[in-house]
C-alpha cells in the first residue's frame, strides 16, 4: 500500500469534526487503526504473497481509500451529509476488515 497522506488526514479530519455523529467518529478510529496496521503488514505481505495476489490487494485498497477522500472531501464541501457519511465509513472499515481480518486479534 502506498502512504496516502489524503486519506489519513480524512480519518483524522472525521474524528476531530464537530458536526460527525458518534457513530461516524468511532468508525473514523476503527479506520485509522486498520490503515495503520495495513501499513505496518506490508512489508510482510510482499515476502508471503502472490505478485498477483498482492497486486489484486492493493488495487481494491487503493480504491476503498480513493473512496474514503472522496467521502470526505463531498462532506466537506457540503454535498455529504453527516448521517450519509457514515455509510461510507461503514463501508471504507469493512473492506479494510475483509483484506485484514487478523488485525482484530491484534
């Protein structure tokens, strides 16, 4: 996974937002353990995968993330409301579980 600076700064962002429901800020902090853990896994992923298997991986990360600064930056602009942020977090958070489903045991 690349470092993506847009969409740490998205997670951060939700999570000090004074207009984010409770809901969307715990799901902000589940994000951005999981993007950390992410981080910290790949080096091990690259030695224990498949290049097909990785590369498959990383585009459908790359993409949940493009999501996420997408979600953000609608919201921001006030083309996203707070209760439909929360979906998209859902969704951001569970696609990361799926790809990383060890990071719960951690």
């Amino acid at each position: 996974m690349t470092p993506r600076s847009g969409a740490f700064g998205a997670l951060l962002n939700i999570a000090e937002d004074e207009h984010a429901s409770w809901r969307a800020v715990q799901l902000a902090g589940r994000g951005i353990a999981l993007y950390a853990f992410a981080n910290q896994k790949m080096p091990a992923e690259k030695a224990t995968l498949s290049a097909e298997e990785l590369a498959s991986r990383l585009i459908a990360e790359e993409e949940m993330l493009e999501d996420l600064e997408t979600a953000w930056r609608s919201y921001e602009d006030g083309d996203l409301s707070p209760g439909d942020l929360v979906p998209r977090l859902e969704a951001f958070v569970n696609g990361f579980r799926e790809h990383h489903p060890e990071e719960a045991d951690s």
